[in-house]
C-alpha cells in the first residue's frame, strides 16, 4: 500500500497591512534548510505575488484549488488556496475593509482541519482594533477560534518556547481587574486542560505543574496580600486531591531560573504579564503561542502585526517557523496516538 502523504498545515492571512505574509513567504524561502513541513496560505494569491514583488522577493506562489493539492505544489512554490474576495493592502496601514477577508481565512483553515483536510491551524497575527471596526465581536482569536469549532468550554492559552511552557490563567484583562477575575475554579481549569494537554501532546506523564502566586513574595502569609491563602492555595489542594502533580504558590520571582525550571513541566500563572515576560526574555524570537482545549491544533508566532516595520522585508519568521514545527508535531503525537486507539479498538 502507497504511504498516505502527510496532511499540510493551514495558514491563516493575518492582518494582510502586517508583517503576516512576509514571515509566511520567508519561512517557504528556507523549508528545505528547516525541513519544514509542507503548508498552505489561505489568502489573496495576487496580494501575496504583489508583497514579494515589493519585498524584491523572487519567490513563486501557486494558487490550488484545494487542500489536498499543497503537499505537491509545496517543493515548487507557496500554495496559497484563494479567498472569495479581493484583498488589497498598503504595509504598516489597517484597513476595516479586509476584515471580512482575515475573518474568512479563519473560518476556512477551521473548517478544512476540522473536516481532516488540514493537519492543523497556523495563525498569522491580527489586528484587533481594525477587526473591531469590521464588526468582529471576539476579544480576539482564542474566543473566535472556540466559537468556529463549537468548543463550549473556555480554552486555555499556553505559551512555549524550547525552555518553557507558561500558561496565563487571567489574560487580555487590565492589571487592576485580574484579582477579581481570580477564582479557585479558573486556576483548576486551567491546571487540568494544561495538564491533559501535556499528557497528550506532549508525552509528559505524569505532567508537573507549579503554580505562582499573585503577590510579591507569595503574599508572605497574608502580609502583603490574601489570595494565596484563600484562592489560590485551595486550587492547588483540590488539584492535589484529583491526583495531579501539582504545587505553590511560590512566590514568581523564583520560579523561572534554571534551576526552578527543572522541577516542573509547565507554570501556572496568575495574569498575562508574569507568564509571558520570562518566556519573551528566555527565547524572545521563538516562543509559540498554543491553544489548549479546542479539537483541532492551533499555533500561533508569539508577536502581533509589527506595522511598523512591515513590508521592509526585516520582520523575523523565526516564531512562526517554530510556530510551523509545533502544530507539526502536535499535530503528528495526536494522529500517532489515534492510530493506536483505533488498532486497540
């Protein structure tokens, strides 16, 4: 029997006035350097044509007809799979009028995954306000991608990088409001989703999660702050007692030294800033944003739409490189993993 060949990775547009399709053609650029695996962009062929035109790029871009037609395409150009409708941009300048556009290049890497067309869901950076302006009613890609694939309850945002994994268990909330949203439920929440998706995608068993504080000094037993004692504290028990290996709170400041990362598999944060400074200082180039809970993989480089400097030809394509390799190998543990249900069954 003729090997199945492997399934390519969808590639979302992104903000089309960002740094979104230049990492993506640069990344084509070296995939036989990188042993990249094969993917496709859902976008505006011609737009794409008109960046490497301007970027000086002589780099080919093929428009498919189908998923299923990238695998071969891949060696000879970046397949892109065409959007419905035209897509014109100007570098470093947003325009509400491609909303429609990013939305559908979402909606449609979603929809060929979930129908088994597509190995897994690479995103590109978007650009909120203009999306807003569009009538985009999600706070951002994390709630569209859930609603996309009917998951109900809330995903779990996972940061990783070769060093780390840190999951935020507040996020895309001011600093002030993200004690009020600190609930015993939500860090166990969190904490299992992490915890299964470590098991599952990452072979880790029995995964080990550490979990900070809110406060300087783990609130030094109630002196400088409560939380620990009756929030936090109590979520780490009642994890404990479903059987995870869990601990904390420990203070954060000591948790992300060499040494303190070697005790756990992934830490479990109180609020976005105390997950992502240590990993964005650890491998600022390479760290990958990863959604945990949804039924399909999902990765993302872990930056935004860099305006400032797009269509320079400068942007790095390192994260969304990384980005790549990971929903490969996700992608490749949880297809390995049901082969081996399905011959048990």
């Amino acid at each position: 029997m003729a090997r199945r060949a492997p399934l390519p990775l969808a590639v979302t547009m992104g903000e089309p006035a960002g740094i979104g399709g230049e990492i993506t053609l640069a990344a084509w650029s070296v995939r036989y350097d990188r042993g990249l695996p094969p993917f496709f962009l859902i976008d505006s062929p011609q737009r794409v044509k008109t960046l490497a035109d301007h970027l000086g790029w002589r780099l080919p871009v093929e428009a498919i007809d189908r998923p299923e037609d990238a695998v071969e395409a891949f060696d000879q150009a970046l397949p892109v799979l065409p959007l419905e409708m035209a897509v014109e941009s100007i570098p470093g300048r947003p325009d509400p009028k491609n909303g429609r556009a990013v939305m559908d290049s979402i909606r449609q890497a979603v929809t060929l995954t979930c129908e088994g067309r597509a190995a897994a869901v690479v995103t590109n950076p978007i650009q909120k306000s203009a999306l807003y302006e569009s009538g985009f009613a999600f706070p951002g890609h994390t709630e569209f991608l859930a609603d996309l694939s009917g998951t109900k309850t809330r995903p779990v945002m996972m940061l990783v990088c070769s060093e780390l994994r840190v999951v935020p268990v507040t996020i895309h909330v001011p600093l002030r409001e993200a004690p009020a949203l600190l609930t015993k439920e939500a860090i166990i929440h969190c904490a299992l989703v992490t915890a299964d998706a470590l098991n599952r995608d990452f072979s880790l068993t029995p995964p080990r999660l550490s979990v900070t504080g809110l406060n300087p000094h783990a609130g030094e037993k109630g002196g400088l702050g409560t939380e620990e004692d009756e929030i936090i504290r109590p979520a780490v028990d009642e994890l404990r007692a479903m059987g995870l290996a869990v601990d904390g709170p420990h203070p954060a400041d000591t948790m992300f030294h060499e040494r303190a990362r070697a005790q756990y598999d992934a830490a479990i944060c109180m609020y976005h800033d105390q997950a992502l400074i240590p990993i964005k200082t650890l491998d600022f180039d390479r760290g990958v944003n990863t959604t945990l809970g949804l039924p399909f993989v999902r990765t993302s480089p872990d930056h935004g739409t860099a305006l400032s400097i797009a269509g320079k030809g400068i942007a790095s394509a390192e994260s969304f490189i990384a980005a790549l390799e990971l929903a490969d190998r996700t992608a490749a543990q949880r297809a390995r993993r049901a082969a081996v249900a399905n011959d048990l069954g």
